[in-house]
C-alpha cells in the first residue's frame, strides 16, 4: 500500500501540536511562580489534573509515539542529509528532548504512577533545585529544546499562510517572552521553597504529606533513565544501519540520470526526488518549506522523460492547483522519477512565500486578463529644480507611500514605482472583473490621498501636487521576470503600453482620470458623470474610446 507523505506530515503537525500545547500550559504554568509560589502550586494542581485525565493522558503519550514514529520514518526516507542549517537546528533540537527530559520524566509522571508519589511543584523544586541541581539544569535545557522545536516547526508550518506575515514579528515576541518567564517563575519559585525547606517542620510535613520517594524508588528512577536513553540512542543507530542498508540496495539497482538546464547532470537511486538530486549535486533549488510539499516553490517543468512519470498524490495534486501549474509542472520534492529525466525549474533558489503564492502559475508566466494603472506627478521636474536632493527624496516618498497604501488597500499589487510614477496591477489573483472594480476604487483613494498628502506637507511645497492617472484592462503577460534580486512579479504586453498611454493623455485633455472603456465594460460596471471622449494615442491606428473625470476622488462606483 502507497503511503501519502502529505497525509504522514498532516498526521505528524497534529501530534507535534498537542506536544506543543503540553509544553505550553508547562511553560505558562512555571511562569506563575513570578506572583507567588502559592499559585504556582494551585495551578500545578489543575494542570496535572487536566494532562492526566486517562483521555487526555492517552492523546498526549500517543502523539509523542507517533511523532517520534513519524519523525524517524521522515529521516529513514530521506535521501539527501544536505538539509539547510535552520533544518538540522529542529531536527537536532527534537532528538535532545527526549535524551534531557527522560529522568524528569521518570521522577514525575513515573514515580506517581508505581509508587504513588505525589510529584506536586513542592517535591519537584526541591528534588532538583536543592537536591540535585544538575537535574534542574537538564530539565530546563529540555524544555526550552523542545520549545525552540516546537516553535521552528510552527514557524514552518505557518509561514507559508498570508496572514501569519504580519504575526511574525508579534509571534518571535512570544516565543522569547514565554520561556523567559517560565525560567524566572521557575527560579522564583525554588527560591521560595529553598527558604521554606530549612524549617524542619516543613520538611517533615512535605515528606509525609507526599509519599517521598525511598531509596528503591530512586534508584529505580536512575535506571529507568539509564534505560531510555541507550533504548533511544539505539533506535537512532538502528536508524543509521537502515539508510546504509538501503544505500546498498538502491545502488545495485542502477541510477536515474536527471538533467538540469545547461546540461547539468545529476544520477540519484531510485525512490530519490527531482529536490534529493538538487541537493546531491549542490544545485541550488528554491525550497521554502523544506522539502514538505506545502509552498510549491520547488515546481519545476517536466521537458522530458523516458518513461511514465509516477501518478501525483492527493497532497502534490492540491497543492499545484492551487497555484494554477499547467500540465508538465510538478513538485520537485514530491516527484520520484522512475526513468531519466529532463527539467526546469520554475521559481529562482531564493524564492520566498510572496513568490510561492503567485496564483495560476505566474511564476511560469501566463496571459491573463488584468486592469493596469499608471499615475504620474504633474510638472514634478521643474516643482522639485530648486530643492536639495534630500527633499526630492523625501517627497518622492511620501508620494510612493500613501499612493502604495491605497493601491493596496483597494486590493491591488504595486508593481513598480519609476521616478515619480507608479504602475500597479489589479485582478492578477481576483480575475478581471473584480480587479476593474478594484483599480476605479484605487484611483478614487489615490486622489483623495494626494489631497491629504498636499494639505500635510502644504509648508514644503510651492504649489500642491498634481497627477494623472490612466486605467486600461485587456489581456497581458504575466510572470516573474528580471535576473536575481531585481525578478519580480510584473505584466507586459500591448495592455500595458495602452494604460500608459492613456494616463499620458490626461495631460493633453486636462483631467486627473482618464478611463478606457473596456475597463467597464469587463467590470460590467455603470458610472454616471463621466465625459465621453475618443482619443487618438500614439502607436495606435485607431481612435479608443475613454472615459475622463477632473477629479478621481469624485468618482462615484
């Protein structure tokens, strides 16, 4: 039976969650201890009570199986270890957990549950804090190891959704804020139960009220530590010999040759993805999840094979048609070809999640219908020959920044500020319809933004700013072009050279809008107050029909 690697990583970020979640409320419960030990121990109480709930307690140790389980399949299946450091960071940071938080463990959980200890914060500051400080040191590096795990596979699980991007920051906040202050109520709280251990009487009522572990308890918690940790130590060498073994194995069973772009040619065994290959041969290849099958950056195309490419998954299959990828693209990390093979990838090494998401394959290129504005600042060259370069700077991007919030605001992508003009593309993701609609909303606020702008800066100006601004929807070009920073997402095309043009236009007639009429009629929309008007624009034999009003903010959709 073929197993889904997407339904696997589904099954592993569901268990990883409920790990995180556990170490979470232990955090926040540590944490506690900066308003009082009291309410450290009161919340310990609840906390115990919750996570050993016999339901509870199944979920939470049958994640950590599974996880592991998973976690360990995901390893034997690799077939590079040439993985980015961020990678290797979270892989090592989880195989510590376990080998740092085994005795904790056993003193807790363990020694309640065979000998009927009572492991309440009380025994446990003072059992590793006073008792045995080394013990409180590996539990703490445990912890804050499976945290740092725990937020690394978040980050990388989230990051490719667009309304985690602006969490970011707020989310890094967190994750330094809460172990910090679980540490320091940890610490606060030891502190306090040191003071309280020099009273006998309080040791001897502790003792008592807690069923303290005897000697064959605690040497038992040794052992069992002992244990675990040459039973993990060993799962990892099993898990060594496995990939060594199948190395053999695959090796005898020939290679596929796949070939890159200028010839390059890469042999990996068989069962190794189109992503194992790059990373064999040092090739660099755009990858923003990991290799997991979830950003689609790796897409490449397929030129050629010599035999029948392997059928998608469920997860590949979703996951392009999401971005819209025509028939040939796949994803390099999730196609295992069978036969040589010839590709291209699609999106450059340092692609980000911006570039991931462009929808329909854009990354590829592809003709769509879109609307393309133009604006331009009126006599800006002559307003600006008497000021100092710093205040032309300065204002120029003022301009660019409310212009670019508005733009945005209306629901459209900026593409590119040119001195003092701006071109943006509006239904690249909506489709033509909507993005007519949103490009008349983006020039009714650009105008009304360039009012503000004027009356804010009515001391550094001569004269109030003025702009013209032309809209024009039709079919266009669009797709990441340029050469390595400078790639970006862009249209071209006879659209494009007609927006700019008609936004010319409204120099020679006088108006602050001019709109052509497909831009209407594609957006099926109606707008009274409009001055008819046929122009001749330059390059065109014919006359196009456009649509002017004097002032953009008194447009009325």
């Amino acid at each position: 039976m073929k197993i889904d690697p997407a339904r696997l990583r589904q099954i592993r970020i569901g268990a990883g969650l409920v790990l995180f979640f556990y170490v979470l409320t232990h955090f926040l419960n540590h944490a506690v201890g900066l308003i009082s030990f009291d309410w450290m121990e009161l919340v310990g109480v609840g906390f115990r009570a919750f996570w050993r709930f016999l339901p509870i307690t199944i979920v939470l140790y049958g994640a950590l199986l599974v996880h592991l389980i998973l976690v360990f399949y995901a390893l034997y299946e690799r077939r590079s270890i040439k993985l980015p450091a961020r990678e290797w960071l979270q892989i090592l940071l989880g195989m510590a957990v376990p080998l740092l938080m085994v005795v904790h463990v056993s003193a807790t959980r363990a020694l309640n549950e065979i000998y009927g200890v009572q492991d309440s914060y009380s025994f446990v500051l003072y059992s590793i804090w006073i008792a045995k400080p080394s013990q409180a040191l590996l539990a703490a590096m445990g912890l804050l190891a499976a945290w740092a795990h725990g937020c690394l596979g978040l980050y990388f699980w989230l990051r490719q959704r667009h309304w985690f991007q602006p969490l970011q920051g707020y989310a890094l906040t967190l994750a330094i804020l809460i172990p910090m202050a679980a540490l320091a109520g940890f610490m606060a709280g030891a502190r306090e139960v040191a003071i309280l251990a020099q009273d006998q009487a309080w040791m001897a009522q502790l003792r008592e009220g807690l069923n303290w572990p005897g000697q064959v308890a605690t040497e038992a918690v040794d052992r069992w530590g002992w244990w675990a940790r040459w039973g993990f130590a060993s799962t990892i060498a099993l898990l060594i010999i496995a990939r060594i073994a199948r190395l053999v194995f695959e090796r005898g069973r020939g290679s596929i040759r796949v070939t890159y772009p200028g010839g390059t040619k890469i042999s990996i065994p068989p069962g190794a993805s189109i992503l194992d290959a790059s990373r064999m041969g040092n090739i660099p290849h755009a990858s923003v999840c990991g290799g997991r099958g979830r950003c689609s950056t790796c897409r490449v195309r397929v030129t050629r094979c010599d035999g029948a490419l392997p059928e998608m998954s469920d997860g590949e299959s979703k996951v392009l048609a999401r971005v819209g990828a025509a028939d040939g693209i796949r994803l390099a990390c999730q196609l295992k070809p069978e036969a040589d093979i010839v590709i291209v990838p699609l999106l450059p090494p340092d692609s980000t999640m911006v570039e991931a998401s462009n929808v329909a394959g854009t990354g590829a290129g592809s003709e769509r219908v879109i609307t393309v504005l133009f604006a331009d600042l009126r006599g800006f060259t002559q307003m600006t020959e008497d000021k100092l370069p710093y205040d032309v700077v300065f204002l120029i991007n003022q301009y660019d920044r409310v212009m670019g919030e508005a733009i945005e605001k209306a629901g459209g992508m900026v593409d590119k500020f040119i001195g003092d003009g701006i071109m943006a593309l509006f239904g690249v993701r909506s489709g033509a319809k909507e993005g007519s609609r949103q490009a008349l909303e983006a020039a009714k606020l650009m105008s009304e933004a360039l009012v503000e702008l004027n009356k804010t800066m009515v001391n550094d100006l001569d004269e109030p700013l003025r702009m013209g601004i032309g809209l024009h929807t039709g079919p266009a070009v669009v797709g990441r072009m340029g050469y390595g920073s400078a790639r970006t997402l862009t249209a071209i095309g006879d659209t494009v050279n007609t927006a700019s043009r008609i936004e010319s236009s409204t120099k020679e007639v006088g108006v602050e809008l001019a709109i052509s009429h497909t831009v209407l009629e594609l957006g099926e929309i109606v707008i009274e107050g409009l001055t008819e008007r046929e122009i001749q624009l330059r390059g065109k034999s014919q006359k196009l029909k456009l649509y002017t009003l004097e002032k953009g903010r008194e447009l009325q959709i």
